[in-house]
C-alpha cells in the first residue's frame, strides 16, 4: 500500500528562483497538510486542506509561500521568489478525518537556497 | 507555558537501561495524543497513540495525567535502535485534525 509521495526528495536553488514541491496524499485521507521542520523551530504547520479545500492556511510565513490541490491525489507547495531562509525539510502529511487517527508523512524534500 | 513542551535531550543511556520522558501541554481539554518517533533525516512516523488509561506496546508503555497536563513514554530494555528522536503530539483544542501540535522532540542515544 503506498504511502505519502513527495518530490523531489531534494532540490537546491539559487535564491529567487521559484520552488514547487509536490505531493501525493494516501487514497481515501480526507486531510492534507504541508509542514516545514528546521533544527530551531521544530515541525511547523504551513497549511492544511480538507477535501481539497484549505482549511488554515494562517502558518505560511508570507505571501511568497502558496500552496493549491486541484484535485484529492496531488497537491503543491510554491515558493516564489525563494530565500536562503527557506532552507528547511518540507512533509507533506495526509490522514483520515477521525481526531484520533494519526497523520501519515512523507519522505520529505530537504530544500536548500544558496 | 509553551503549547506542547518537551525536555530536548540527548538522553544518553546504555543498552538495556529504562528511559523515561515526559511532554506537558497547555490546554486541559486537549483531546488526542501520540507519540511519534522521528529517526534522523527520515519522515516522523507514528509509535502510538496514548490512551487515558494508559496502554503499552511491547517495551513501550504511555501515560496520560489530565490533572497535571502531561504525557510519558517509558521505554524497558532499550536497543540501540531505540536511538531517534521521540515527538509529543497533542490535538490541543479537539476536533479538527488541524490541531494537532508537534512538540520539538527528545533525542535519545541507546549506547553498546
């Protein structure tokens, strides 16, 4: 059974160049979150999605972060334009509705600006 | 107090010790709690869920104390592979999966 597909699993830009990361959600979650974890703030919540739609999206730092799923097996991360402060590993997570059930990562993409 | 708080670490303890950490939290209606195991460079995966009575898995055993808002996780006979980082999660204010809360995590070290 598959898991939670992200890509790429690394990328390394310069800054100002656009970023677009990509997830693939497990079958049947109706939640989708996109996450950012560094050494010195931990796991953060960027945003979350149910059934598609974004629920909270009150964690992206600023305007240069969005993040859109267009349908239940595929959602987006952009950042434009990047920042060396962006480096950071981002999850993407996906679970069942239930409070009770726990949310299932992804492999990461570890992201470094230059 | 922080929302969801946890001793960083390292603990550093030999094979076969008894480890023990705990994770408070600042909402005494939170509903939901875990504990997740991070290994380094990997994605944070569940260990298990904490139940109000209190459950084990094996070596593993969790508590809940609602009256002083913290969490445990008790580890018997550690193995090296027991080295990862443990992160305390709380669904602070119900409902929502949305509100899940991931503490920073305690790194633990099983040595030979």
């Amino acid at each position: 059974d598959a898991g939670v597909i992200q890509s790429p699993r690394h990328e390394v830009t310069e800054m100002g160049q656009e970023v677009t990361l990509r997830c693939k959600p497990i079958s049947g979650h109706d939640y989708l979150f996109w996450y950012r974890q560094t050494m010195m703030r931990g796991l953060e919540l960027l945003i979350y999605f149910n059934n598609n739609v974004p629920i909270d999206d009150s964690g992206m730092p600023e305007d240069r972060f969005s993040a859109k799923m267009p349908n239940a097996s595929f959602s987006t991360l952009k950042i434009q334009p990047s920042e060396p402060r962006d480096s950071a590993v981002y999850f993407c997570a996906s679970s069942f509705l239930d409070s009770n059930q726990p949310q299932h990562f992804g492999d990461g993409t570890r992201l470094s600006i230059l | 107090r922080k929302e969801v708080e946890q001793d960083p670490g390292p603990f550093n303890v030999p094979e076969g010790a008894t480890v023990a950490f705990n994770c408070t939290y600042s909402n005494s209606a939170s509903q939901s709690f875990f504990w997740y195991r991070q290994d380094c460079r990997k994605e944070p995966k569940l260990l298990m869920s904490v139940y109000s009575s209190g459950n084990e898995d094996g070596r593993f055993t969790a508590q809940l104390n609602r009256a002083s808002q913290y969490i445990s996780l008790l580890i018997r006979d550690s193995k090296l592979s027991d080295s990862a980082t443990y992160l305390c999660v709380v669904n602070l204010y119900g409902g929502s999966q949305g509100n899940l809360i991931f503490g920073k995590g305690t790194k633990l070290s099983v040595k030979p």
